[in-house]
C-alpha cells in the first residue's frame, strides 16, 4: 500500500460520515430492538452508504470507506445496552434515563470493549480459520466496489463479473426483505408442530437470505453442531418437559412446549454457551498472554520502526491510559448509582461496593470479548446470543451480590432484594456493552486484515464511534419510552398498553435477577447445560485429535439457545456450502483450478450480497416503522394471509437453488 493511500485512511470527512451515520443507526437499532427484540447489523450497510457518499470526492479510496464503516457499527452492537436498561424502569427505579449515567456506562462499557479485543486479533482474526460471515462480507463489499470504480470500461471484465454476482445476491435478499418484512405477502418462517403421543415436535426455519449466507460462510462442522442442538432441544429436552408439565386451562400442547423452552430449555444452552465460554478463553490463554507482550509499548514516530501497518494494533501505552480513564469514568458513575439509590451506606462502604462492582465488570468482561468474539467468527454478529451473555452475566453478578451480602454484614440491606436487582442490572448494562462491541469489532478487524487496513486506526475510529453512540442512546430511549412506553411499564396514565414496546429482553432479564435474589429461580436446566457442554467439549476434543472433524461446543449451545427460525437456516447455509464445496471439487478436476478458484469466488460474493440486500432493507424498514409507529406500515395483507408461509418456503427454495446453480455456471 502507498504512503499517500495510507495517509488518506484516517480522514476528518470520514469521522464525520461515520458520526452522521452512527446516529441514524443508533435511532433505528434501539427502536427495532425495543419492539421485537432484534437489532441489526449495521457494518455492512454503512460500508455500502460510505461508499455511495465518498464516491463522489477522487481522493476517496478504500481504506477510508474501511474506517467508515468500522466507526458507524458501533451503532449496531452498542444499542444492545436496551436488552436490559429498560428493567431499571420496570423495577420503579428510574422513571427515565438520566442522560449522564446512560451515556457514560455505555461509553466507558464500548470503549472497554474495543480494548479487550486488541490482544485479540492476532489470535483470533489472523491465525485463526474462524469465518467471520459479515466481516468477509463486507470486505468483499468494500473490494468490488473499489474495483468497479477504478477499473476502465474496456478492462473492468473480472470486477463487472464480480459486480454482477454481488448485485445478484444483493437484489434478491432486498427482494425477499420487501415482499416478506415490508408487504407480508412471504412469511419469513415456516413453524410446524407434529403431534407425538402427549407432546409436539416443533420443526421451523426461518426465510432468511443473511442467515443462509451466514450458514454458508461458517461451514460444515460448525452447521452441524447447530443442528445437534437444535435435535437436543427440540427432540429431546422440550417434549421431556412438556409430557411432564400441566398445561393451563385451555392452553395448547405447543404453547406450552414454546413456554417451557423460554423459561426452562433455553437456560439449558445458556449453560452449554457459558461452559464453552470458558473453555475458549482457557484455549486462548496462552496465545493471548503472547499476543499483549507483542504489543509495541508505545507509538513510534519513525516510519523505519514502525515496520507493516496493516499489523499495528494501538500500543499498549495508549491502551493503559485509555483503559484507565474508561474504568475510572465507570467507577465514578457506579459510585453515584449507589450514592442515589443506598444513601445508608458510609462512604467507605459506598466506595468499596463500586469498587468490586467495576472490578467484577472488568474481568467478566474480558471473559466475554473473548467468548463474543468466538461466537461472532462463528456465526457472525447479527446471531450471536448477546442476550445469552446477558444471562450469565446476571447469574454470576446476582450470586455475587448475595455472596456479599453474606460475608459482609455492612451491605447487608443495601445489596439484597430490589436494590441488589438494580444494581446487578446497572452493572450487566456495561457489561453488555463490553460484549457487543467485542463482537462488532472482531468482524472490523477481519475486514480491515482483508483489504490491508491498519488496525490502531480502526480500533481509534471505533471508539469515536461508541462516543457518538452513546450520546445518541439516551434521548432515543427517553423518547420512545415516553412515546409508547414499555410492557409493564407507562409513563403516563391513559396510554394504551397494547402499543407498548415489548422489550422481552429486559423483562427476561429482571425476571432471572429477581429470582435469584428471592430463591425461586429453576437452577436444575442451567447445571444440566453445563454437564452437557463439558460432554460436548469432550466430543470436540476427541474428534479433532482423531482428524475425524470438530463438533464446536459454542455451536451446539447456539443450536439450544437460538429460536429454531434461526438455527435450522443457519444448517440448511452449511448443508448448502458442503454440497456446493464437493460439486466445486468434482466439476474442478475436469474443468481446471481456475474455475474452480473462480466458483468459490462466486459463492463468496454471491453470500455477500445475500448479507448485504437484508441488511439494507432491513435499515429501511426499521426507518419506516420508526416514522410511521405501525408494526407493519406497508403490509397489503393480513396477518391471517393463510398462503404466505408456503410462499415463503417455495421462494426461500428457489433462492438456494438459484444459488446452487449461480456458482456453478461456467
């Protein structure tokens, strides 16, 4: 890379572009996330609005769209705090959200994010086989439309091609996203119950072009360890539950099984999920403890000592300081949530409870950017269980409270029941924050490694990008509270209840910190999933060291954890890549290497664009949801449109035999 393309990486326009662009996404990521549950990934659209924007200045390059969208995702992952700030207002604590206190945790919790995945990189990003779905995608977003500008019209052959194969997967993902999100004439699932016996088989798949792509780009192994869970949940543990459950009066045999999974099975992959955690970071150890002491330990100003850029991570002297200041700033704002809400405590006392309190956020927090970041090179970031984090987060910071309040006679009212929710609740915000932002960022560095980005630049950027975010969170929140208001909880007398946001995670998770802290929480699910992830990993192990596969343990947790819609799609993606990966190597070895060298292109592309047209309708739906306040604004037709699931399978089908037979055309 030249001198003078490096220099033009970091640009003051590009800052801004990506602060304009962070705020719009922010907006619509905390709405969408509020009122179904779900937010986006907003990489990959930024990288194709950057684009659009700087195309028009001739200095711009890649690199500069590279940063762009590094800095504008933040707004995809840090909105994940709403999974469970809104408790604090369901409890009667807050009655809004002080901007200050919102804004900092989120702040000080992304900035803490970004550091932790520095010594990351290296391990899992350069010499790891991880896929990283949307990070690759987006780079090769980045590439051909790079390529397509700068190449002439009477040589641009090969990056047209690739235009064309881009644009394909693009269109129809866009295509599918109208007709199922915006007109409803496709459903976006399929959910069948098979009566057996006493109980009900449940078989779903969602219609998701992205989440196909995503199946695709993960492989094999890690497909079919989805599918294990899947099998466990669903075959298994759900119909145990249910043939030994009293349904309520009236209430179907698959309303109770999808009850039961809610509040029972899916705490059985939140404990494969967080044993797997663990095990990863235990694995990772010794490569990370390596990559810190690589880390140079301060900026070099000399060109000569600076060696390659495309490897230069933030020194370590940067990362001290930065550090220091985000923890400092977090035990400030801890210090004052407890100041306000347990004024009997001395000071010393007050002082010392915010000190563990950002003590446990720090360490857990490492531990979770390295789990998140697995997950996210596993199976992107947009079906990474962030809010299965949430849940062992708040665990383990509610059996650590009530440890306290055991051991130390001096918060013994303070750090038990509704004050002791609020406060496991405060800090599980900051932690995750610190867990999305490892997300998003892994994706980014496996983006910018692709197209020769330099990494300190992307790291900086990034954290701009959860500065600006989280300014924006706060109003937003206060905005749509005071606007619809949250399921249990209205700002004002009057207001229709049926037009509040859901905010399920946040419920779910006030829902488990009470428990522990009043003893009814079921604990029997969460340890049978941590005996199951330690088989699991065995299995693992044992299959890697025979050379007969993998079989990743943090999969099989997803596969549990995950709603059927997302895990069924994301195998039918790796059972597509499989069938596809041998037809390439069997045409290959007639039709020679560079054809096959060019399928795999294709499939890659073609994958990209699938990530890409979703991502984008997806923003524009969210946008028009958002100004219009109906569910569904441009719906023609009811939600009782009979034909609109088997519409949806028959179009979902032909996108993956159109996809078959794309990457395979000669």
């Amino acid at each position: 890379m030249e001198k003078n393309t490096l220099s033009r990486e970091f640009t003051v326009r590009g800052v801004l572009l990506g602060a304009l662009i962070t705020l719009a996404f922010t907006a619509a990521n905390v709405y969408l996330g509020l009122k179904v549950g779900l937010t986006f990934a907003s990489a990959i659209p930024a990288a194709v609005i950057s684009m659009a924007l700087l195309y028009r200045f001739k200095d711009s390059n890649l690199l500069e769209n590279n940063l762009v969208q590094t800095q504008a995702s933040a707004a995809g992952t840090l909105s994940s705090v709403i999974f469970v700030l809104p408790a604090l207002l369901m409890l009667g604590l807050w009655t809004g959200f002080p901007f200050w206190q919102t804004a900092l945790i989120c702040a000080a919790g992304g900035t803490l994010g970004v550091l932790y995945t520095v010594p990351l990189r290296r391990v899992m990003v350069v010499q790891s086989d991880l896929p990283y779905p949307e990070g690759v995608a987006a780079a090769e977003v980045l590439r051909v439309g790079e390529s397509q500008r700068h190449q002439s019209d009477a040589s641009a052959g090969a990056p047209r091609s690739g235009l064309r194969d881009l644009g394909w997967g693009a269109g129809l993902a866009a295509l599918f996203g109208f007709l199922s999100g915006g007109l409803r004439v496709l459903g976006d699932a399929i959910n069948l119950w098979i009566p057996v016996g006493g109980v009900a088989l449940r078989v779903a798949a969602g219609f998701s072009p992205a989440l196909l792509a995503a199946g695709y780009l993960m492989g094999a192994a890690a497909g079919v360890a989805v599918l294990v869970g899947l099998v466990l949940c669903w075959g298994v543990v759900v119909p145990w539950l249910t043939a030994h459950a009293t349904p309520a009066a009236g209430q179907a045999v698959s309303d109770l099984a999808s009850q039961l999974w809610s509040g029972k099975a899916r705490f059985l992959g939140a404990g494969v999920i967080g044993i797997s955690a663990l095990w990863t970071v235990g694995t990772l150890a010794g490569p990370i403890v390596q990559a810190i002491r690589r880390q140079p330990a301060r900026a070099s100003g000399s060109s000569a000592a600076a060696g390659d850029e495309t490897d230069k991570d933030m020194p370590r002297s940067w990362m001290l300081l930065i550090g220091l200041a985000a923890l400092a700033v977090l035990f400030l704002v801890v210090n004052g949530f407890v100041h306000e809400h347990m004024p009997e405590l001395s000071d010393a006392a007050r002082y010392g409870l915010a000190a563990l309190c950002v003590l446990f956020a720090a360490v857990f927090g490492f531990l979770v950017a390295a789990a998140c970041g697995y997950m996210a090179g596993l199976v992107g970031s947009s079906a990474s269980p962030i809010s299965g984090i949430g849940i062992i987060a708040t665990i383990l910071m509610a059996l650590s409270l009530l440890a306290l309040h055991a051991l130390v006679p001096a918060f013994a009212d303070s750090v038990s029941g509704q004050l002791g929710v609020a406060l496991v609740l405060f800090m599980v915000s900051v932690i995750l924050a610190m867990a999305s932002i490892s997300n998003d960022n892994l994706q980014d560095l496996k983006t910018g490694y692709l197209v020769g980005a330099t990494p300190w630049r992307q790291q900086v950027v990034l954290i701009i990008g959860c500065l600006v975010g989280a300014a924006v969170i706060p109003p937003v929140l206060d905005l749509l509270y005071n606007a619809y208001g949250f399921a249990g909880s209205l700002p004002r007398e009057g207001m229709d209840p049926g037009q509040a946001l859901a905010a399920p995670q946040a419920t779910l998770m006030k829902q488990i910190a009470s428990g522990i802290f009043s003893g009814s929480l079921d604990w029997t699910m969460l340890g049978l999933g941590v005996a199951v992830g330690v088989v699991v990993i065995v299995l693992d192990v044992v299959l890697r060291k025979a050379g007969k596969g993998a079989l990743p343990p943090l999969a099989v947790g997803l596969g549990i954890y995950l709603p059927p819609t997302i895990g069924l799609t994301l195998t039918v993606g790796a059972v597509l890549g499989f069938f596809l990966q041998r037809a390439i190597k069997a045409h290959g070895q007639r039709a020679g290497k560079d054809w096959a060298a060019a399928a795999e292109e294709r499939g890659l592309l073609l994958a990209s664009g699938l990530i890409v047209g979703e991502s984008l309708m997806g923003l524009i739906i969210a946008a028009l949801i958002g100004f219009s306040g109906k569910d569904a604004p441009l719906a023609i037709v009811g939600a009782d449109f009979a034909p609109a699931m088997w519409l949806g399978l028959l179009c979902f089908a032909a996108l993956c035999a159109f996809f078959y037979k794309r990457v395979l055309s000669r």
